[in-house]
C-alpha cells in the first residue's frame, strides 16, 4: 500500500540503483511515463511486471484508479521516461491525492540531470533555482527570463535542441553576459560539457551543423553592483 517513486538513469544504465531495482522486484504495478522506454529497462532487469501508461495526457483520468490499487494493499512504482520523477514529469497531481489520502508515498534517490549538470558546472551550487523548461515561443521566453533577471542564485533550466542558440540570445538579453554551463547527452556516450561566457556559448553551438540530445543549462547568478 505504498507508492513509489523510482529514479532511473539519465543515460548510463550502471546508475540504477539497487534499492530501485529491489523496489521494483517488489511491485504489484509499475506507472510509466513510457511503457515501451521503461519496458526495456525492466526487461534487462531480468523481471515481467504489469505496466501501465501514466503521462501527462491519461494522469489526471488515471489517478483515482492508481489510488484505488494504493488502497486495495498494492505496491505501486512510478517511473519517469528518465531520472527523478515529478521533476518536469508527470506524478505531481497523484502524490498529492496520495498524501492528502494519507496513503504512504516514498521517494527512491537517484539519478537527476538537474544535479549532475549542478555539481560539474564549477558555478556556485546553492542557493539555486531549478526553472524547468522555458515557454515555447520567444515571447513568452523574454517575459519568462525576467522574473527571474535579479535572483542572486544559480540557475538551472532544461533546454530543447532546436531553441538551444536562441535560448541563449535571449538569457542574454535579459541576464547579460554571465559564465554558464551547458550539458549535453549527461552521461551518455556522446557526452559533451560547455563552460563559458553565454555570448562564446551562443557561438559554439551555432557553429554546429545540428545539435542533438538532452540538454541542461546553468546560468550564473545575479551579483549585486560594486560601490563605486
């Protein structure tokens, strides 16, 4: 009668857990985003679970469901297509009813691009704001970017592959020139690390033929004026 919610690797399999593997060994029904994504992984595992989809476009209609098997004594473990779910994933809205239904929940640490990109960008790592992706259109990104422009922490915010240079331009614009880290493809094979100005980094990337992969950028932060 207990939810789980279950870090899985970002990209090397070898960052499974074995209390994530043993907690999955021991569900009733694993939730995930993507059934086909998280199929594989468990096949590897050497184990057949029931698997049932559960994204951001079935969570709302699938939840009183989920909290039903919660209630009936099942073992239930929620799995995101990659890394810590809820983080820019789905499983938010069911932890919420779950806890506000006094139903256990507990969270299996593991494996999130978010610290990893943190920790290797050689930026202040706290105090830190985590923003998620930015809004779709250049707009929206502008007006996004200010609200946070004077905020004295590391920023940390995904990035999509095509928007990656124009992201930057408009960080730009609105934070100034500051040091900045991108992640790319974070510990895949084809892993590649960026540190420098953001205006070198809008270069470096624009230089590419195409850009690919998951990407995780780190802004620094807001340093108050120098008297004068």
């Amino acid at each position: 009668m207990t939810l789980y919610l279950v870090a899985t690797p970002i990209g090397n399999l070898g960052d499974m857990t074995q209390r994530a593997l043993d907690t999955l060994q021991e569900a009733d029904i694993v939730l995930c985003e993507d059934t086909r994504r998280s199929g594989l992984l468990i096949h590897q595992a050497g184990m057949k679970k029931q698997l049932v989809s559960f994204h951001e476009h079935n969570e709302d209609r699938k939840t009183p469901a989920v909290l039903d098997w919660l209630r009936e004594g099942k073992k239930v473990a929620l799995l995101s297509d990659a890394g810590t779910p809820l983080v820019s994933d789905p499983g938010f809205k069911l932890v919420r009813e779950a806890l506000a239904g006094d139903l256990p929940v507990v969270a299996l640490p593991g494996a999130s691009s978010i610290l990893v990109a943190l920790v290797q960008s050689g930026l202040p790592p706290y105090p830190f704001t985590f923003l998620g992706y930015p809004p779709k259109t250049s707009g929206k990104r502008l007006a996004f970017y200010t609200q946070y422009r004077d905020l004295p922490h590391t920023i940390v915010l995904f990035a999509t592959p095509h928007a990656l240079v124009a992201q930057i331009e408009e960080i730009i614009e609105v934070f100034g020139d500051r040091p900045c880290y991108v992640g790319r493809e974070l510990t895949k094979l084809h892993e590649e690390n960026f540190r420098g100005p953001l205006s070198t980094a809008a270069a470096h990337f624009a230089a590419k033929p195409s850009i690919k992969g998951e990407l995780v950028m780190v802004v620094g932060r807001s340093m108050p004026p120098t008297a004068g």
